[in-house]
C-alpha cells in the first residue's frame, strides 16, 4: 500500500514539473517572436520594417496616412528629427546650418508656382534687383523676389532692412507664423540697441558667418567665377601691366571721418610707399566707379590696394574695398579691419597682406617696397588665381562643395522657403527659427574693439 501511495505522488511531481516544462517553452517561444525581425513585409499595414522605422519617425505616435507610408526615400533626411529644430536654433542669431544635404536638390517647386520673398524695407529705401533663380543659384532653386507689398499674401518670406526695422510694425493684419521674417544690414553699426526687436525676428541676414543667413560682400568661389568671366586670370599679362605703369599702392574712400584708416595711410606715405588717393574724400575718380570693368582695370595696375575697413576687429567685416577693388582687381589688398583669423578663413591662404603681421608701420612699409621690387616674391600673391582656370587646385577648405555659404544669400533664402513648404507638402512640421534677442546678437557678440571704433 505504502508502495503504491509513494509511486503515485512521484507520478504527481512527473506531471506538475512537466506542465511547468511546457509552460516556460511556450512564454519563450511567445518572446522570441515579439523580439524577432523577419525579413518579410510588416504586420497588416504592408510597411517593410526599415520602411516602419522611418514612418514611425516621421509620424510619432500619429494615426498611419497612407499618402505618407510610402514615403520617398529623402523624407528620411526630412524627418522632424533633423527638421524640427535648427542646429543652433537657441543661439541669438536664429542660426540656420543647413544647405549641405545634396538630398535638397531634389526639391522642385510645382508646376507654375515660385515662392515669393518681399523686401518689406529696402536699404535706404534703394531698390535694387535681386535674384534666386537657377541660372544664378543652380540646381531647383527658384524664387520670385519683389518690392511689391499687394504681393504680402502670397510671400512666404519678409525682409526689413535695419534702416527701416521699425516698418514691420506696418505690415497689415495679424502675423502668419508661416511667413519668415528677416533682419537684414550689411553695416556693423546701428543706431539702436535693438531691444525693440526681442523675439519679432525669424532669422538674421548679415555679412556675418554667425548670422542666420550668411551674406558676405564676396567670397573666393564668386571671386574666381568674376576673374573666369572677365578673362582676368592670366598672372602674367597683370604683371607686365604693372611692370609698365610701374605704381605701387591705391586707395579709393569715400567715408572721410575715419580717423585710424586716415592716420594709417598718412603714416604709410610719410615713410615713404607711394599711395595714390581716389574718392569723394580726395575729389578724385578712378575709372567709371566701384565694380566697373574700367576700374578694375585702372586698380590692376597698382601692386597694392589698402583694404581699409571704416571699423576695427569688427567680426567678418569685409567688404568690397577687400573682395572686388583688391582680390577682383588684381591689385594685392593690405588689410586693416577685420582680424586676420577672419580673413583666413575666407580667402586663398597667400592673397593679402594684413597689417597685424608687423610690429609698426616702417617694418610693414620696408616689406612692401620690398615686393615691389621683387616680382619672384609679389607674383606668390597672385598664384591662387590660377584656380579660375585650375578648380582642383583650390584649398580643400575653399572648395565650393566645402563652403557652402558660398551659396548666394537670396539663394540661401530662397532655399529655405522652397524646403519649407516641401514640409508643409508632405505634411511635416516646419523647423524652428527665432530669433530671442537682436542685442545679444549684434552687440553682445560683437569684438569690444568693433564697438569702441
């Protein structure tokens, strides 16, 4: 009896811990399946897994559109976790680091349809012609720019030039957040302190690199695009030119209550480099004015041009005195303004010469007499020209897949509209561009040195 009782609770144990056997193989074979990847079309919605990944990270936790499921593939780069909030989206400037992605190409405006940006204020009130189309920006970019205000409706950005800021408290009718606004100046001084302004603009558009949208007065790519049309780039034709006329320095200024650019060139003359004197300040005109081919031709004759900024240290303060009367013209720019780091990095590595290299005015005037004696050691100031002709020889970090705000301003802006209402098309939120203080942008960001003068 005792033997039967025994075996018969062993029989219990036997079925107890084979039901608990069963049981852990099934919870296993439950969690492999939860974990598992197969390589076949997705549950019932018919969504390939990688193509779920990218749905899922466009939409969140927002209901499945079908017109969205089927995504192209660059909506993968579009997604709002790359376009929800501007890399340095917190910085005062309402940075905006973008243009880079190749993908951006293909954006193609609709049928019939160009987005449209409105100067609501010119610059001192000058309306000149700009343009964002394929022919000068390449690729898809194409934008209608315009003075027109009866166009407000349709725009979908608004430009105020610092000059006339005040004007976008004129603009009728509530503010659509979908319309970009844009702080605009090419100047590194203003009259206000622009507290006015906290959180009314989109973006900042200036000549500095840390604006929103970069717009220097030049660049080295549209530099040697300018020597390339002209023809301009044979280094020895300019140095027979200069050979022949045999002058030596030139300085063309028009604003003549600049008091250390003034000291400077006096200083420079009285040690004894001659400088000739052009402008409105000396009554005195060289060829048919600024950008004109007659007076690129007239300036390439001299060997040295005074790049002489009216600020000093000011943050990427370089205008045209550097860009287009010294690098366009052929005429090597001596600099004095902007910092030397700054001018580094925008321009060919041996094109200028900055003062800051010299202890005092006699030592920077004996190393340009020396130049201009020596042609083996001036023509070194010239070689990067050769890259007109050359492209593959440009510095890496001056290569224009490199630089990309190289890319034309309105072009830049024109881009941005033309990838904001791709979003709006497909159905993804716009990014997020503001700028919190216009003051701690100018003027808390700006060098001591620029705002003493």
């Amino acid at each position: 009896m005792m033997r039967i009782l025994i075996f018969g609770r062993k029989r219990r144990y036997f079925f107890l811990l084979l039901l608990l056997f069963v049981g852990l193989l099934s919870l296993k074979l439950k969690v492999d399946t939860l974990t598992s990847t197969p390589e076949r079309d997705d549950d019932s919605r018919g969504i390939q897994p990688k193509q779920r990944a990218i749905t899922e990270r466009i939409l969140g936790d927002a209901p499945v559109n079908e017109e969205i499921v089927n995504v192209p593939p660059r909506l993968d780069r579009l997604s709002p976790n790359k376009r929800d909030v501007l890399p340095g989206e917190h910085a005062p400037s309402g940075s905006y680091i973008g243009l880079q992605n190749p993908t951006f190409n293909e954006i193609v405006n609709p049928p019939g349809h160009r987005p449209t940006i409105l100067i609501w204020s010119p610059q001192f009130g000058s309306k000149i012609t700009y343009l964002a189309n394929p022919q000068v920006c390449g690729a898809h970019i194409d934008c209608d720019i315009t003075y027109d205000r009866s166009k407000l409706s349709e725009s979908g950005a608004l430009i105020f030039h610092y000059s006339g800021a005040g004007s976008v408290n004129s603009v009728p009718g509530p503010r659509n957040p979908k319309k970009l606004y844009l702080w605009w100046t090419l100047e590194k001084n203003h009259g206000s302190q622009l507290t006015e302004f906290d959180n009314t603009f989109n973006l900042t558009f200036s000549y500095r690199s840390d604006s929103g949208i970069y717009a220097p007065y030049g660049s080295t790519n549209l530099i040697l695009q300018e020597i390339l049309k002209a023809g301009d780039y044979d280094i020895d034709s300019l140095l027979e030119k200069k050979r022949k006329s045999n002058k030596v320095g030139v300085w063309v200024v028009s604003n003549c209550g600049v008091r250390r650019r003034n000291d400077m060139v006096q200083n420079m003359i009285d040690n004894g480099l001659e400088i000739e004197r052009f402008g409105r300040c000396y009554s005195k005109k060289i060829g048919d004015g600024a950008y004109s081919d007659s007076f690129y031709k007239a300036v390439s004759e001299y060997k040295f041009y005074m790049s002489f900024e009216n600020g000093h240290y000011c943050k990427d303060y370089m205008t045209e005195k550097f860009w287009f009367n010294g690098l366009r013209s052929g005429a090597v720019p001596v600099v004095l303004g902007a910092r030397k780091e700054d001018v580094a990095r925008v321009a060919p590595k041996k094109s200028f010469i900055h003062v800051d290299d010299f202890p005092d005015v006699p030592s920077l005037v004996e190393y340009l007499k020396y130049l201009s004696q020596n042609e083996t050691a001036y023509r070194e100031y010239l070689e990067w020209r050769k890259w007109a002709m050359n492209p593959e020889l440009i510095d890496d970090h001056l290569r224009p897949e490199n630089r990309d705000n190289d890319l034309r301003s309105f072009c830049k802006l024109c881009r941005i509209l033309q990838e904001e209402e791709e979003a709006d098309r497909l159905g993804l939120p716009r990014r997020k561009m503001v700028v919190p203080s216009l003051n701690a942008f100018w003027w808390k960001n700006e060098n001591p040195e620029c705002m003493r003068g």
